[in-house]
C-alpha cells in the first residue's frame, strides 16, 4: 500500500519553497515529484525591458549567495557582445571575490547540512567562520552578502593594500579551522551514519541527468567549468579540480571541504601574482550592443551556470536566458530519492539527499501526510522531522 | 576537438540540412538546423561526438518562428538551433537522447508554448497554478500587466 507525502512548499530542510510529493510504501520512496512552481520572477522577461547597466543590478539579485558569480557571467556576457575583454587586475581581482565568496557559500552550506542532520554544534562553529570571510567580502567590495563588484568592464574598486594583509590572516584562519573540521566530520560517528552510503548517484547517471558542480563531482566526475572553460583567467591561476569516488552523501561534503582549502590557495596565489594597471575599463553607463549572441558559463559555489544572451543591437537584451545550478541538479534529486533493486531511500533521508545538492530555491513547519485507504490527513510539525530524521538508525546491511 | 572541426564534422554529415553553422568565439559553436533533423543532430553530437553534457536548453521568440537552443558540451560548446512555426509550435521532445532535457523543455513549454512530442511529463514547471491556459510570458507579443499606482489621482475607499 502506498502513501503520498507531501513535503512543502514551506519546510525547514530547505531555505526556499519547493514542493516534493513523495510516494511511499511503508518508510520506503517509490516515488517522487518535484514541484518548483512557487517563486518564478520572471526575471528573464524583466531584463528585457531594461538597459544593460540596470539588468546588472536585477541577475545580482537572482541569488544572494551566487551573487557574484551572477553578476560575472553578466559582465561576461555583455563583454562578449561588446568584443571588450577586462583587464588583467581585473581578472584577478574577480577571481580573489569568486572563491571568496565560494567559501561563504561552502560554509554555509555544510554549517546547514550539518543542522539538518541534528549536528547543532558544528553548524554553530562553521556560521562563526563564515562571519570572518563576509568582512573579508565586506573590506574588498563594500558590501556583506549583494557585494555588487562586478560590473561591466572590470570591478568596481581596487584592492586596498591593507585589506591584503587582513584578508591572508583570514585565509590562514580558514584553513587552519577547515582542518579541524575535517578531522571532526571523519571521526564523527553520527555524521558518517548519516550520509555514507546514502543517495547514491552513479557517474553515468550523474552526467545523464545533467547534474552540475561539486554535486557533480563527487560522483566522480571530474568537469568544472573554471578547468575546462576557464573565463577569467583561470588558465592562469593553479587548482585543482576535487573529485570523490564513494558517490554518496558524504562524497557531496568531502568534496566541498576540500574545495576550501583549493579556494584558499586560489586567493593567495592570485595575491601573489596580481598584475598592476587599470582595474577596469571605461564604458558609459548607456550603451548599445552590436547585434549577435553569446554564451558564458561560470562555475557558480553550487555548479555551472549559464547565462546566454541575444543582442537585436539596441541598448537592451532582445533575449536573456538564465540557467541556474539548482535547477540542473533538481533532475537527479529524483533520481535519488527513488528506491530500486538493493538501493533503498527512506523518509528520514530525504533531508539529507535534498540537502546535498545544496538546493537554493524558503522555510517552515509543515508536512502533511495524506492516507488514502483510512481518509486521514495527520499534519506533522518541524519537531516531528527532525526527531524522525534524527532516530534513524542505520543498519548495517 | 578543435571548433572547426566540430563544424565540419557536424556540416558533412548532415549537408544541406545544416542552414547555418559559425564559430561565435572561443569554445562556442553554433548550427542551425531544420526542424526534422534536429534531433537527429542532438543525438549525433550527444553519442557520436562525444558531448553528453546538456548545458541548457532555451528557447526564443523570433517573430514569425520560436527558435530552440540545446546547449551541449562540457568545454566546447555547441549551440543546435532550430526553428517552429508559431502558430504550431510542435517538436519531438529530446528527453530520451538526454534526460537532462526533461525540465529545460518543460520550462521552455511553459514560457514560450512549444510542445515537446514525446515528453513524458510535459506540465507546468514555473508559472502559477491559476495562469491562464496559452498565455506565454517570453513571447514578444505579451506585455506584462503594469501595476497600479498606490495613491493615484482618484482617492481610493480609503481616501
């Protein structure tokens, strides 16, 4: 006999409202449907009634956390219509904010993970850390979270000489509390019960359903856009592309614990080696395109993203398409969830699967199970997940 | 594989049912194909030359036409366009190439109108519930509803 559970659109184990209607047998998913229909802007729509110079400040509010990738692959994009490319400061210059502000989504992300998986304490102590790189965000760019850097032809500010200082003892922090915490994830029982062997993805489904990032690469594949099309200098810039073979839960936070530290020698190399001169170019505010298209891809703290553009040669995009790494990855989260063969998926996994694409699409306390055969609807609160989720015992099969 | 060759690969096999193939810079390509040989271009690319990886998929209102765009390739990547009349905006869905394509060609459905033969789940991925049925925000001739001033001219019921 099979149930359907709705989980959403409003629920504490993702940030954003998404609906996920879950068909069950027992603990047991058989089935799933992902519903997403609950916060579309339109802001696709929006950029075509607008002057460049003004849709740059919309895609930076697509998403706070990926804001800076946004804005580049906006910046991007226009450069690429405009035949300019940003001068070489610049380019590192982006690079140093890029992978600062993928710490910050990295931190994030696994201080929240770890909360859903009932780990109160290391959530607390990786939001700490992540206060640290948001001042460092903060001392470059001016701003905490939207820090509008990027902008057509270069950055908005040079870097102070005194910010470089703060910002390498900050790298040093980082790295050194990075450390700890991977030693604490490994040795941690709970965490490993949790998530090793859970939402299994296969490489060949990995790639199949499209999925993108770190996501993608802890399913052993080894495709990040700053390696195979770097747009920004990265062909300058060393680092290397973390992969992990176990395909699970827990490959999804190895991969993005070591992605810090490649972050943090990213920056460092990119202060060693910045190059002096202009630190952008001079553009003015209005503008028109000559008419083509183009297609920038960055890679975003939660994967690829892309962002293809058609010029009709006025001063506003004639097309602007927006693909986000969420929604490439939403794909394989049913792929997850659904049990098959020897690969089960229980209700008590699903804030775990859910939560390791590092989904971004709000919260709150609502789970309504609806049972068929007895006409019964039993509405369940936040507790009531989280101590479901939390009681799981895994067994050892 | 270098972008010319990509092109030439991609123009030799399929002559003249290639309309237009350019390089649009470094790492991009762009073909545009005719409508029955699309999929058979995105299955070619997929499988024959390698480039697995569905970036994205769009699609654009081009006046008279609504222009589908696959995006694929993991370092170069290749832009297989093709055109459908508006008034019957029907083509075979790619999903079973590359079910990466389920939710592209389902968004693209929603905000354009283009039917995907073959889906196996084309409902409404991104607009509301109460939208009304063949209303398409992306296209050209839809103008979005401007909202109203907060205090106009004339007083509201509460002054």
């Amino acid at each position: 006999m099979s149930f359907e559970i709705p989980i959403g659109p409003q629920h504490p184990i993702h940030v954003e409202p998404l609906m996920l209607r879950l068909t069950v047998e027992g603990e047991l998913i058989v089935d799933v449907d992902v519903d997403v229909s609950y916060i579309h802007k339109g802001i696709e729509k929006a950029l075509e009634t607008r002057p460049y110079i003004q849709g740059l400040y919309l895609v930076e509010r697509i998403c706070g956390i990926c804001n800076a990738a946004h804005s580049l692959c906006y910046c991007l994009n226009i450069e690429q219509l405009l035949g300019k490319e940003a001068p070489p400061r610049a380019k590192y210059l982006r690079i140093i904010v890029e992978e600062l502000s993928r710490i910050h989504s990295h931190l994030l992300w696994l201080g929240h993970y770890f909360h859903t998986l009932g780990f109160e304490t290391l959530f607390m102590y990786f939001w700490r850390d992540r206060e640290r790189v948001m001042d460092m965000l903060e001392l470059i760019t001016g701003n905490r979270v939207i820090t509008s850097y990027n902008t057509i032809g270069g950055v908005r500010r040079d870097l102070a000489p005194e910010a470089e200082q703060n910002l390498r003892r900050a790298l040093d922090y980082i790295e050194e509390r990075m450390r700890y915490y991977e030693k604490v994830i490994d040795s941690e029982p709970t965490i490993l019960a949790r998530t090793q062997g859970v939402g299994i993805l296969k490489p060949e489904d990995a790639v199949k359903m499209g999925a993108v990032g770190p996501h993608l690469r802890a399913s052993r594949i080894k495709h990040d856009i700053r390696l195979d099309d770097p747009y920004s200098g990265h062909d300058e810039v060393p680092f290397n592309v973390v992969t992990w073979d176990t395909c699970d839960c827990y490959a999804r936070i190895k991969v993005r614990v070591r992605e810090v530290y490649e972050c943090v020698n990213m920056i460092r190399y990119a202060l060693d080696h910045i190059p002096s001169g202009d630190y952008r170019l001079k553009i003015p505010s209005f503008f028109k395109t000559p008419p083509g298209e183009s297609l920038a891809r960055v890679e975003a703290p939660r994967g690829e993203l892309v962002h293809y553009s058609i010029s009709d040669g006025g001063e506003k995009p004639y097309r602007y398409r927006v693909r986000t790494p969420t929604l490439a990855n939403l794909l394989s989260v049913t792929e997850m969830l659904r049990s098959r063969g020897d690969y089960e998926v229980y209700i008590a996994d699903v804030p775990a699967i859910l939560g390791g694409i590092d989904p971004c699409i709000c919260c709150s306390a609502r789970i309504v199970i609806t049972d068929e055969a007895r006409r019964r609807r039993m509405t369940m609160t936040l507790d009531d997940i989280i101590r479901l989720s939390r009681e799981r015992r895994v067994e050892k099969r | 594989m270098s972008e010319e060759e990509l092109l030439r690969k991609i123009s030799e096999k399929f002559g003249e049912k290639v309309l237009e193939a350019k390089a649009l810079g470094k790492r991009r390509i762009s073909v545009l194909v005719s409508t029955d040989a699309y999929k058979d271009v995105v299955r070619y690319v997929a499988q024959d030359l390698g480039l697995e990886f569905l970036s994205c998929l769009s699609g654009v209102d081009r006046g008279d036409n609504l222009e589908i765009v696959a995006h694929l390739g993991y370092s170069t990547c290749v832009l297989i366009k093709t055109h459908v009349p508006k008034d019957s905006p029907i083509i075979d869905s790619i999903t079973d190439i590359l079910p990466a394509a389920s939710f592209y060609e389902r968004e693209t459905h929603d905000l354009l109108g283009i039917v995907f033969g073959g889906h196996p789940n084309l409902k409404r991925l991104f607009l509301p519930e109460d939208w009304p049925e063949g209303v398409h925000p992306l296209r050209k001739d839809y103008a979005p509803e401007q909202p109203k001033p907060l205090r106009g001219g004339e007083r509201g019921e509460n002054g």
